[in-house]
C-alpha cells in the first residue's frame, strides 16, 4: 500500500512538472512598453502652445493672435492624451491577453 503511494504521488508530481514547462512563455512587450513611453513624453510637451510669434504685439491684438494657437494646443494635448491612453490599453492586453476588452 506504502509502495503504491509512493509511485502515484511520483507519477503526479512528474505529470504535473512538465505541464508547467509546457506553459506558454510570457509575451515580449517591449515595443508596447516603448509607445507607452514616447506617448507620455509627446503628451507633456503637446499641451504647451508656442506664442513666442505673440511676443511683441499688445492688447487686444496679441489676444487674437494667442487665441488660435492656445486652442491648437488644447486638440494636441487631448489628441496626445488619448494616444496615451490607446497605448497603455495595447501593453495591458499585451500582458494579459485574457483582460476584459482584449482582442485576441
């Protein structure tokens, strides 16, 4: 009876030591990683407006000419921020490819 138990909890243990050197191995992320990093990098900079052209002008009229670049610079900051997004959601599902929302 010993003996038996021995050879089954043998058996079991080999069984169950090559499912887990069958597993698949973990995904390479790295690009996703990288389009993480260079959407927050491009978000913190897409958000600023350039108004050194409004420099000199004054009144009412450097208003009007900082008007349009302010507003450029909002869409770029939103643009930017939803690429961030876009690519965080991309290296989740590259992680883990079972998440809710993940296409396969």
């Amino acid at each position: 009876m010993r003996r038996m138990f021995l050879v089954l909890v043998t058996g079991m243990t080999l069984g169950l030591s090559t499912l887990a050197l069958a597993a698949d191995p973990p995904p390479d992320c790295t690009e996703k990683q990288k389009a993480v990093d260079d959407a927050k990098s491009a978000a913190k900079t897409a958000g600023k407006p350039d108004l050194s052209s409004c420099k000199e002008m004054k009144g009412k009229e450097k208003s009007e000419c900082e008007k349009p670049l302010k507003d450029k610079a909002k869409e770029d900051g939103k643009a930017a921020k939803d690429k961030v997004k876009e690519a965080q959601t991309a290296l989740a599902c590259c992680k883990n490819p079972k998440k809710k929302g993940c296409t396969p």
